[in-house]
C-alpha cells in the first residue's frame, strides 16, 4: 500500500470523493456557464459588460465534474485529478486571500462569498492533497 501523508491510499475514500465532485462540479458549471451575470449576481459580485472569464471559470468548473466521472469509475488511472484539483483550488485560496485582505486593507468591501469559497476551496484542497498517493511511483 502506498503511504499518503501517514496513511494508506485507500480506493474506495478516492471514488468517493469523485463521486461528490460528480454532481456538484456538473451543476455548479452548467448554472455557471449558462447564467453567470445572475451566479455572481447572488455572490455579490457584478460582472459588468464581461462575463466571459466567469464563462470560461464555469467551463473549467464543468470539465472538473465531466472528468471526474472517469475518476468515479476508474480512481486510479484517473489520480493525477486529485493533483490538479489541489494545486489549482491550493493556489486559488492563497490568492483569493491575498486580494481580499489587500482589499479590506484599502478600506474596500469584499463579499462574504469570497471567504466562504476561500474555506470551501481549502477544505477541498487539502482533502484531494491527503487522498493523492504522493508516493506512488507507477
């Protein structure tokens, strides 16, 4: 068994974590995609005349939950997921912080839905870290 931060890399608790970023990765995007002047409207963020990168963000956000469904079948061949997901939420968080704090800094308001992402992300980047078998050498 491979060691995965103290513990041993477990298939089943890797499907499972595939299987809930199935269905919220897939909606999230598709209302993301379809919708994004009225998504981020609810978060408290205007998009103004360009919500191209909120489409493109949504896309990302669908693509996630398209390929997680292969990692839901097969984990895997389909690990290196797990890697992405915890690099790239890892890297969102610290710089969704660094800007909220400069920002609360200069005396400007950040919605509430940027902190409650930034926890959300952490959550997610360090479960997908812990579940990654970083010792796996296949």
């Amino acid at each position: 068994m491979t060691k995965l931060f103290g513990g041993d890399y477990d298939e089943e608790k890797v499907r499972r974590a595939f299987r809930v970023s199935v269905p919220s990765a897939l909606a999230l995007g598709f209302v993301m995609v379809c919708w994004p002047v009225w998504f981020w409207g609810l978060l408290g963020i205007d998009l103004g005349g360009a919500p191209y990168p909120a489409i493109l963000y949504g896309s990302v956000i669908l693509g996630v939950g398209l390929a997680s469904i292969a990692g839901m079948r097969a984990p895997r061949p389909h690990l290196g997921l797990l890697l992405f997901l915890a690099c790239y939420k890892g890297m969102a968080v610290i710089f969704l912080l660094v800007h909220g704090l400069a920002a609360l800094l200069d005396g400007r308001h950040v919605p509430v839905a940027v902190w409650i992402i930034a926890a959300l992300w952490l959550h997610q980047a360090i479960t997908n870290a812990r579940l990654y078998p970083w010792g796996l050498r296949e």
